[in-house]
C-alpha cells in the first residue's frame, strides 16, 4: 500500500508544518553528511576511522558534528572502550536500524538513477 502526502498530512496534521520537529529530524537524517554516516553504519559497528573513511570527503569536524547530532536524535550508539589509544565504536540504534531499513531503498534508487540524472 502506497502512503501519499496528502494521506500524511491528514492523518498528522501539522506534520511538516514549519514548526513541526519533523522538519528538524528530517534535516538531520537527510543531511550530506547525516544519510552517508547513518549509510555506512548500516554495514555494522565502525571505528571513528574506519568511519572516516567510508564517509569519503567528510572533514574530522563534520563527522564529530554528525556523529553528535545523529547520537542524541536516538539514531546512532556511540561506545567507548577503556584503551589506550581511545577506541570509540559507533553503530546504529535499533532506531536507525528501522530508518536504515526504509532509506536504503531510496539510496538504491538515487545511485542507479544519478548518472542519468546528473547529465
């Protein structure tokens, strides 16, 4: 079954309204940065580095940025292990595992779509 806008808005009304934290969660999921960390993390649990590099382009402040914003909304676990150096891992909620679950086909589409988009 097939949920329209229109559907949305009558059964939340006020939903995406202006000061609706839809709006706020909404640009924290969909963010450059937001949807390619939650993305990665979607494989399983990562290092600060390992995350780093498969968030390719993301600079040290954007990422700890992210990572804060994405920790706090509920979406991602952050764990740190008594060590020496730090060793931080970082994996998904069950929260963003459920997000995770309806993003990655939206994904799917824009990597098999953009080219053609792009153009």
């Amino acid at each position: 079954m097939t949920v329209s806008y229109a559907d949305l808005r009558e059964t939340r009304p006020g939903a995406f309204s202006h000061e609706c934290p839809t709006r706020t969660v909404l640009d924290h999921v969909m963010s450059r940065w937001g949807i390619l960390v939650l993305a990665s993390l979607s494989d399983g649990t990562l290092r600060w580095g390992e995350l780093r590099r498969a968030v390719d382009g993301i600079s040290e402040k954007m990422l700890g940025s992210t990572l804060r914003t994405l920790t706090t909304d509920g979406f991602v676990n952050r764990r740190s292990l008594p060590s020496v150096p730090p060793h931080v891992e970082y994996s998904l909620t069950p929260l963003g595992e459920d997000l995770m679950t309806r993003l990655l086909p939206l994904l799917e589409w824009v990597s098999e779509n953009a080219d053609d988009i792009v153009r």
